[in-house]
C-alpha cells in the first residue's frame, strides 16, 4: 500500500511482487523488451556495511538527494496516516 501512496505521489520507487515460494523480483522495461529483477533482502544491508568498512565517500549531492527522498516519503507518509519501521 505505501509503494503505491509513494507512487502516486511522484516518488519512483519499483513495485515488488512475491513468488508462491516467498521469493520477491520487480519488472523493469527496457527497449528491448521486459525484464524481471529478483531481490534478495540481504543485499542493500551488505552494500551500505561494504560502502562504511572500506571507507568509499559517497558525495554529499548523494546524501542531499537521499536526505530530500527521504523526508518526500515521511512526508507522504504521514499525511496519508501510514506507520512503517
């Protein structure tokens, strides 16, 4: 429900569908045809925890654009009534 509030209200973020067997993918369009992204759960945490023990700078135009996404979705959040972790 929230994918589609943030949707709706102009912040791209991928719809995830889930499998018989608990698996999650999203769809992407390219030219060239449709294509189905599998998610594993484990991989953002893995690649924040790779970014902070190998000390790589992300720039701060990354941070302001995270930061601004970030308070997009509390925003839309919160004026719609909808509470996640």
């Amino acid at each position: 429900m929230i994918i589609l509030f943030f949707r709706t209200n102009g912040i791209n973020v991928p719809l995830f569908y889930k499998t018989k067997d608990n698996k999650y993918y999203t769809q992407y369009d390219f030219d060239d045809g449709t294509y189905l992204i599998w998610c594993e759960e484990k991989l953002p945490y893995e690649s924040m925890d790779k970014v902070n023990k190998e000390n790589i700078s992300l720039s701060s135009e990354f941070y302001s654009m995270m930061g601004s996404l970030v308070g997009r979705m509390h925003s839309v959040s919160k004026n719609n009534k909808i509470s996640y972790p």
